[in-house]
C-alpha cells in the first residue's frame, strides 16, 4: 500500500482496514485503487462513506479487502428521484447506497409521500436558503425497516420498522429511493397495527398540522376556520381541531366532492374558497370566531374574522407585526418532526382517532407526475409506494 503524491493509492487485494487507516493519515475521502498488476493501473475508487457503510453493515475490514468492497458497491446501488442542478427536472438516477453517519440509521424504504417542500426543491426555489449537495435526492417523509445503524446508535437496530422524516441542514439524501440515512432523532418506531403504507404519508404533515392546532389551542364549542383544508396539512388539521370539540369551519372548492371529503374528516361546515371567504364565514360565525389556521389564502383578510384575542396560526409566514395593530395572538407554524412528536401522531392512528387520507398512490417511478398533480392540487395525500 502506497501513498503517491498527489492522490492516495490502493491495491485490489489490499485490506479495507488499511485504507481506512491510509485515509486517516492522509486526511483523504477516497482512495484511487489499482488492479495490484505492476505498474498499477487505475480500476476505480474507494471512499469514506464505502469504509463507513461496510462497518455499519458489520463487515471485519481486517478481514476484507478492498475488492470486497467495490464489488459490495455494485451490488448495493440503488433507484431514486434526484435533480442535478436548480431547476432540473426530477428523473430516476441509479445512485449509490448512503452510509448512515454518526447517529443515523439507514432505512430501506418502503413508503413515502408528496409534500409542499418536495416541489420548492424540485422546482429550485430554496436556492440561497439551504445547501444543495447534488445530485438532490427528493423525498422527506420515509418508513420501511433499518438496515444499518451508524456509530453512537442505541435506540434502533437492524429490522426494525421505523418511519419519520429526512431532517438535514443540507438537502442532497431523500426519501424518493430505495435507501435513506435518517437521523434517530427524527425516526420512530412504526407501533402495531400501523402499516408502512400509511406511516410513510403521516410523518411531515401529520407535524405540521399537529402544530398548527397546538397553537391555535381550540377549546370546545369554539369555532375554528381552516383555509386551505383539503391539502395535505389541512386534511390532518381538521381531524385535529374537530377531536378537541372545536366547531369547524373548512374552506372548499365548488362540488360536492370537497365538502363531503371534509365532513368526512370532522369539518361542521364548508365555504367556498375561490369566493368571498370573509363574507362567507361572517355569515356563519357573524359574531367573529375563535381561531384561525392559515394554510392558504390571504391571512390578514381570515385575521379580522377574530375576536378580540383571536389566534391565527399560519404555515405560510404570518407575523405578529403584519397584523397591524389587531389585538391577536399569531404563530408561524415550523414543523419539527422529533420523535415524540411522530409517536403521538403513530398512537393516534393506531387508536382511530386520525386517519391518513391517501387519495392516491405512486410507483417510485412515477414520482415526477406526483410532484405535478400535487403542485396542481389535491385532497389528502399522494403516496409513493417504493418496495
């Protein structure tokens, strides 16, 4: 094993433990290996992740060599849904397999589903907001079973099902593919008689709008509006503040089919969406309502529906200075999708007391057209099914 300038070499039968160690001391990510016949001639690569994956899998590296490696490589590649550039269209990429990293767990997925930040990344709008490490692979919410554990993990092992949400500072691993890296502290165990099918649409919505409520905090018999109910944050939302007592108001496009998609989930009445909103509640509530869960539309119009202490909780940015003066309590809603907060949303399935509404679902394949019926609007959740 030798380390020519500028660029680190390994041999094909070399042990993998020596890379590691040559990588250490080399302050290197990747080797380049030779075929191991005099002079050396160049066949590929190994890198940090490829020693880190092998580990957490359980492979001896004083036992394996570096041909064991490349050839474990070719066998774990795997599909995804991934960008390479701002703006580029989603399309099934052929990537390698993630290596968990410290406190992650890898996951083989078997579920996922659309939501609102798949499109803002797929469509390029977080440029400047996040770092994008390309190629992107799309994709938040997961459930499956752990494959591997990464260094300091207690909680989960290998074949447990699991779910929850790709919750990074940077955007490069997703849920659109075979395989994830997710961070425990963000994955939770899939209780008895919760399918995978169904976890993999609950995790990232499901925490939205289980914080949208909290914060609107409805007591019983009082009157709650949600604007924009039949998305998937709202299809939740409404279940939500109905099981607290709350009297709901949901807006809804013309026909029957929203209307009864909402009464289904608990809503008490519907108002046209594409209309008079304001108008149209007042002359149901004329004496102002309670709360306010702003999921689309415009929040300072839903605002003076308050009364005087009113709360309006709004997942598209409302601040308490943008409404002028008004005497209200206003919350920006930020989904955190910890592991408790994913637990409570798992019992309240298992216990019947919230439903998944998935209105359709996709092969892995087929995400692209997702991404656009979803950004075209739907009722619920669009799943994607993966194994």
């Amino acid at each position: 094993m030798t380390a020519s300038a500028p660029v680190p070499v390994v041999n094909l039968n070399d042990h993998a433990a020596g890379a590691a160690y040559l990588m250490e001391h080399a302050d290197a990510t990747a080797l380049v290996v030779l075929d191991g016949q005099w002079p050396g001639r160049p066949v590929g690569s190994i890198t940090k992740a490829d020693l880190v994956r092998a580990a957490a899998a359980g492979t001896d590296l004083n036992d394996a060599r570096i041909r064991d490696l490349l050839a474990s490589r070719q066998e774990h590649a795997m599909k995804a849904i991934a960008i390479d550039d701002f703006g580029a269209p989603p399309s099934l990429h052929d990537l390698p397999v993630p290596a968990p990293g410290e406190d992650e767990v890898l996951v083989r997925v078997q579920a996922s589903s659309v939501n609102g930040f798949d499109v803002s990344v797929a469509n390029g709008r977080l440029k400047g907001m996040m770092e994008h490490r390309f190629p992107v692979v799309l994709g938040r919410d997961f459930a499956g079973t752990v494959e591997a554990a990464g260094p300091g993990v207690q909680s989960l092992r290998p074949g447990d099902a699991v779910f929850g949400v790709v919750t990074k500072p940077a955007l490069g691993d997703g849920a659109f593919g075979e395989y994830v890296t997710a961070p425990v502290a963000y994955t939770a165990r899939v209780p008895a008689g919760l399918d995978l099918a169904v976890a993999g649409a609950l995790g990232l919505a499901g925490t939205a709008a289980l914080a949208a409520v909290d914060a609107v905090a409805p007591l019983p018999g009082q009157t709650v509006l949600f604007s924009g109910a039949t998305g998937d944050v709202g299809a939740f939302a409404v279940q939500l503040a109905a099981a607290s007592g709350a009297y709901v108001i949901s807006t809804a496009r013309p026909g029957e089919d929203d209307d009864a998609f909402l009464r289904d989930l608990g809503a008490h009445a519907t108002v046209n969406g594409t209309g008079d909103v304001p108008a149209a509640v007042t002359v149901l509530r004329p004496l102002g309502i309670h709360a306010v869960v702003h999921l689309a539309g415009n929040g300072l119009e839903l605002a003076d529906l308050l009364i005087p202490g009113g709360r309006i909780a709004s997942t598209m940015g409302s601040q308490p200075g943008g409404l002028g003066g008004r005497a209200l309590q206003a919350t920006t809603v930020t989904a955190v999708p910890d592991r408790r907060t994913l637990e409570r949303l798992a019992d309240d399935v298992v216990r019947g007391q919230l439903s998944v509404p998935v209105q359709r679902t996709y092969p892995l394949a087929d995400v692209p057209r997702a991404l656009t019926d979803f950004a075209a609007g739907t009722r619920g959740k669009l799943a994607i099914g993966i194994a």
